[in-house]
C-alpha cells in the first residue's frame, strides 16, 4: 500500500534555531502534501496545503515566514520550523493522496521539542 | 466553522466487551467522515471512510454509521481486544477532494485484559 515516510520521528532543539522535516511519498507521487500540527490534547490542525513546484496554501493564523515550505519534487515536502519557539513544540505530521480521490495517507509524524 | 467533538474524551473497557464511540459535527455540508486510530506517537491510521451518500461502512469489527442530517457518526467496536487501546480520531472532509480535514480531539480507548 501507499506509504508516507516522515522524518525525524523526534528531535529537540534550542531556542532561535531551525529545524527541517521531511515528508516522503515511497511508492508513489504526490502533487500534493498536507501538513498538520497538534498540540496536547488538541485535535489536529490543518497548517498549510504544500503544491509541488509551486507556493504552498497556509491556513488562517499560520505564518508562512515562519514554517516554510518546500515541494521541490513529487516525493518530498519538507517544513522547516525557522527560528524555533518553546511555543513551537508540537506534534507535526504530513499526509497525502496517492491518487485523485483516494483517502490520505500519513506520516508517523515528527514530535518537536524546544528548549 | 466546521466543528467536530467526540465523545468521550476517554474510555476504559474490558476485553470482550463492544463499545460505541461518537462523533458530532455542526455543519451537515460535508463530503465525507473518516475514522482514524492513533497510537502514542505514531500517524493516523485510516479505519473507515463513509461518503456523504453512504449510512454506514463495515471493516471487520468496526462498524461506522453517519446520519448527515443530525451530524452524527458512531464507531462501533465488538469484542474489543487489548490491541484495539489507541486513540479513536473523527474528521470530516467538507470539499469534495478538497483533502481539508476538520479533526475532534479523540476518543482513548483502553482496553483491560
């Protein structure tokens, strides 16, 4: 079946500094990523929509200085956490299609600390 | 705006029992309702998908039923095992392909031995 692969599963990092994570379609390709952030005992949130070779779509609140987005290639999204917040610490995750219509496919998403 | 709340927020049961988790939304005018399952840690795992036409889907034990109009869907679960404990996650898709899911918080199940 279809597989996202996400990376880090987990990483820490201090304040002010970035941190990048990647989001890989194996077996198949995705012109379309999605990226999903949940805090403790929150429901998960759409971030932003990631287009392969184009802009990404950030939801309402989000700022796209901040979490940036790349979908250079059909199989990896990347989000980087700029100048990274205690704030910031989070439970990311990505998902995507693997054809027109069918259900999303998830990452086991990547849990973010900052110190 | 779409909300979506589930009910319980956690549930304690034991082995061999069935259970019903449920799953409101407020805005009827969707495309479809997913049940997912989320292990400490881990992505979601999709279980049951139900199209806005559709009244139930069945997957083994589960069983997902949606009732549009009052903006409910229930998980059925029957003779619930250990390895079913996770966290029970509802989200409904508004757009048709639109990909955008409204998710609730999760139902936990732990399921004693």
């Amino acid at each position: 079946g279809a597989v996202v692969s996400q990376h880090p599963s987990w990483v820490i990092c201090k304040s002010g500094t970035s941190v990048k994570i990647e989001c890989r379609s194996l077996d198949f390709q995705a012109t379309t990523m999605f990226w999903y952030r949940q805090f403790p005992k929150q429901s998960l949130m759409l971030m932003a929509t990631s287009n392969e070779g184009s802009k990404a779509t950030y939801e309402q609140g989000v700022e796209k200085d901040k979490f940036l987005i790349n979908h250079a290639s059909l199989t990896l999204s990347t989000l980087t956490v700029t100048s990274a917040h205690p704030e910031d610490s989070s439970f990311y995750i990505c998902s995507a299609p693997d054809r027109l219509n069918s259900p999303l496919h998830f990452g086991n998403g990547t849990r973010l600390t900052v110190t | 705006k779409q909300e979506v709340t589930q009910i319980p927020a956690a549930l304690s049961v034991p082995e061999g029992e069935n259970l019903v988790l449920n799953c409101s939304f407020t805005d009827s005018a969707i495309y479809n309702l997913q049940w997912f399952r989320q292990d400490p840690g881990k992505g979601l795992t999709s279980l049951l998908l139900i199209q806005s036409s559709q009244r139930e889907q069945t997957s083994g034990r589960l069983n997902a039923s949606l009732d549009k109009s009052s903006g409910r869907s229930t998980l059925y679960i029957a003779a619930s095992q250990p390895g079913d404990s996770a966290t029970y996650l509802c989200a409904v898709e508004v757009g048709a392909g639109s990909y955008q899911l409204t998710f609730g918080k999760g139902t936990k199940l732990s399921v004693i031995p």
